[in-house]
C-alpha cells in the first residue's frame, strides 16, 4: 500500500478516491505519500494532492463523482483508474467510468 502511494504521488497524481476494502486506510496512505512527497510543508494549491474515501458508496458513486463532481485548481486532463483485485476488469470498470 505505502509504495503504491507513494508511487502514484510521485507519479503526479494530484486527486485520488479510494474506494473499497480498506479505502480510508488507502487515503491515509496517499494523504501521508503527499505530505511526505513535499517534506511536510505548504504547497500551492495547484499542486495540493486531494484524496477522499468512498467506503459507503456503489463504484457508479464514485465513478459519477470523478466525473461530476471532483475538482482541483489545476487543469486536470488524465484518468487512471487502479484496480487491485485478483480478477482483472478492465473493460468493465472503463466503460462504468465512461457511463457515468
């Protein structure tokens, strides 16, 4: 969990929703690979990295939220999508997230 946090931070990932078993401890983890990212200090707001947890919520929730909903004072023009499970569901989840 702590190195794919910290991978997607330094990635340039700068909104991320959790979502699923164990997603508030998947945004601590990103919250704390943010902060430590910038040595625990003050960053712009176009470089804040926002996370949220969506553990009560069906995946169309949260897909419809990133779409709708979700925004950053930077211009946000990519999606990624990461999906930890045994079985893969690529085409699934892709086409949930575009029918949001």
């Amino acid at each position: 969990m702590w190195d794919i946090s910290r991978w997607l931070i330094e990635s340039g990932c700068l909104y991320a929703l959790t979502w699923g078993k164990d997603s508030e401890q998947w945004r601590e983890a990103l919250e704390d690979a943010a902060l430590e990212a910038v040595n625990y200090e003050d960053v712009p707001e176009e470089r804040r990295v926002l996370i949220t947890a969506h553990d009560d919520d069906d995946l169309e929730e949260v897909f419809w939220f990133a779409r709708h909903r979700a925004s950053h004072p930077a211009d946000l023009q990519e999606t990624l999508i990461l999906h930890i499970a045994d079985t893969p569901r690529r085409e699934e989840l892709e086409a949930q997230y575009r029918d949001a």
